[in-house]
C-alpha cells in the first residue's frame, strides 16, 4: 500500500488543508528515521534526495531501500527528486523508481522552462505513476532572498501560473513566493502570502486540483509555517534543519564518547535526533494522524 506519487497524497492535503512533510536526506539512516517517524505518528511522507546525494548513493540505491521500507510500512511514502535541472537525470530517476520528480527548469527563460518541465512530465507520464513537480519564479539561495522577495519579477506571477500548468501538464506546482533554501538572515524574511493566496484560488478554489510546494522550509517560525498551510501550501520541503540534526548530534555524541570506537553508536544518537526533529515537523504541518 505504501509506495505512492506525490500527486493523489497532496490532492488529499490540498483538501483537508494540512501540508505533507518532505524531508531531504543525504543517507540511509536519515531515510530510515523520516520513515519510522512518520509511521510513529501515521502521517503521510515524502521523502527526498536532491541531485548531489542522490548521484552519490546511486539512483538504483536509494530507489531500493525506499521500496523496501515503504512497502512494510503502513503509510503512503513517496521517493522524490528534488530539483534536478537536468532532464536525462530526471529520465533517470523515474526509471530507477523514483515516485515524485521535480524538474526545475525555472532559471531558464519561460519558453525554456515550460519546454523541459513538459519534457518531463510527459516521460512521467509514459514511464507509469509518477507525479512532476514544476517551478515557477526564483526560490533563492538565501544569499539572494530579501532580492528576490523584493523583485515582483524573481516570484510567481499567478496568471503565468495556470499558462505553465496547462502548457506542461504537472501535477504539483512549486511557485517561488519569497522563500528561501538555507538559513534566512534575518528573523522575519519577506514571504508574498497574498501570492500564495491567490495561486491557491486559481487552482484549487472549488476543488483540489493542482496542490502547491513550498519550498525553503528551514527557519520559519511555527506560525509563519502554519500560515503557508493554512493558504495552502500542501507539500512542504525541509532539508538544512535536517542536516544540522545530523551534523550536530553526530558532532555531540563523538565529543562526549571520545574513548568509543562504535559506528553503531553514533548512528543510533543521529537516528533518534532525526526522529524528534521529524516529529517536531509532522505536528506543525497538521499531518500526522493522516495517513
Ligand atoms: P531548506 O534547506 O531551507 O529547508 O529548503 C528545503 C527545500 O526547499 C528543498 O527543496
């Protein structure tokens, strides 16, 4: 039951108005601990690797031990690509057995971003039940976040939205509304909710057709998050928080067990920091209990 697209979960989502956690990881023990915390609290999960780490493991790696976890486990679980600029890796991916792909052609001009998100979605399509995910506007490097959030032109403009969704055929749609991967520099970043607003009204108003991701999850207070779900951000993507969970226990359980030569050890500490941090999500987003 439990390995899915990313697509008929968020439709779900988009409808009851709760976001579905998905979480970047860099390795096995951080896919193992997303799943057994989503599973403790029966939410809904998507799990994914950016291009980096997913070329590092190996499609076929990675592909394999989500099938294998995803298929013991009593909730929907989707393996996705995440933003990958390279339509053959993404060819790739969905072969491998990926269930979500994102192409993010978005750095390129429009005609250029709808030509290889259709490339995409229209592989997708043939290759089975994989869902695409699109983007629209700049999500920035947080380098760049007060620019973009300022520039009108760098975000999503709504019209161009329901014109890139018709054009390519997507599923989900990522539209850049102000946030940003990383750390943001400053506490109250510029985020365009009205934007989010009325994406969400174009698309899903009378019923849930095209769910929206937000991206650049890290750093936002709990009720800024609340808010973005609440307007309708329905897939919501955290990657650095995560890897500072790996990074600092790992860090911390060497610092105080310096004697200790015990990999098993160090993973079981990341491991649990990763499940808490995991939990920690899966409560802000409102989607645990839905699986
Ligand atoms: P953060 O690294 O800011 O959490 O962003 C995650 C993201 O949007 C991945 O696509």
């Amino acid at each position: 039951m439990a390995i899915v697209n990313a697509k008929e979960m968020l439709l779900k989502a988009t409808k009851e108005k709760y976001s579905v956690g998905a979480f970047n990881i860099t390795n096995i023990i951080q896919m193992e601990a997303v799943v057994e915390a989503a599973v403790e609290k029966k939410a809904p999960l998507i799990i994914q690797t950016s291009v980096a780490p997913s070329k590092f493991l190996k499609p076929n790696v990675l592909a394999a031990v989500y099938r294998t976890l995803a298929e013991s486990a009593p909730i929907p679980i989707c393996l996705h690509l995440d933003h990958c600029t390279d339509v053959d890796f993404c060819r790739t991916c969905a072969d491998a057995g990926y269930t979500n792909i994102m192409i993010d052609a978005s750095k390129q001009v429009y005609e250029e971003n709808i030509r290889q998100t259709k490339e995409v979605a229209d592989y997708c399509r043939r290759a089975g039940d994989i869902s695409v995910e699109g983007e629209l506007g700049t999500v920035s490097g947080v380098e760049d976040q007060i620019k973009v959030a300022e520039d009108e032109a760098a975000l999503c403009d709504p019209e161009t939205a329901v014109h890139f969704v018709e054009e390519t055929g997507i599923d989900i749609l990522a539209p850049a509304i102000g946030t940003a991967h990383g750390i943001y520099k400053t506490a109250n970043p510029k985020l365009d909710f009205d934007r989010l607003k009325k994406i969400f009204n174009l698309f899903n108003a009378e019923e849930p057709k095209v769910p929206l991701v937000v991206h650049g999850g890290t750093g936002l207070k709990p009720e800024v998050v609340k808010k973005l779900v609440a307007l309708g951000g329905s897939k919501f993507n955290v990657s650095t928080d995560l890897k500072h969970v790996l990074i600092d226990s790992t860090f911390e359980y060497i610092s105080a067990n310096r004697e200790q030569y015990n990999p098993g050890k160090i993973d079981k500490a990341t491991k649990e920091a990763i499940i808490k941090r995991i939990n920690y999500w899966i409560e802000l987003l409102g989607c645990a209990g839905k699986a």
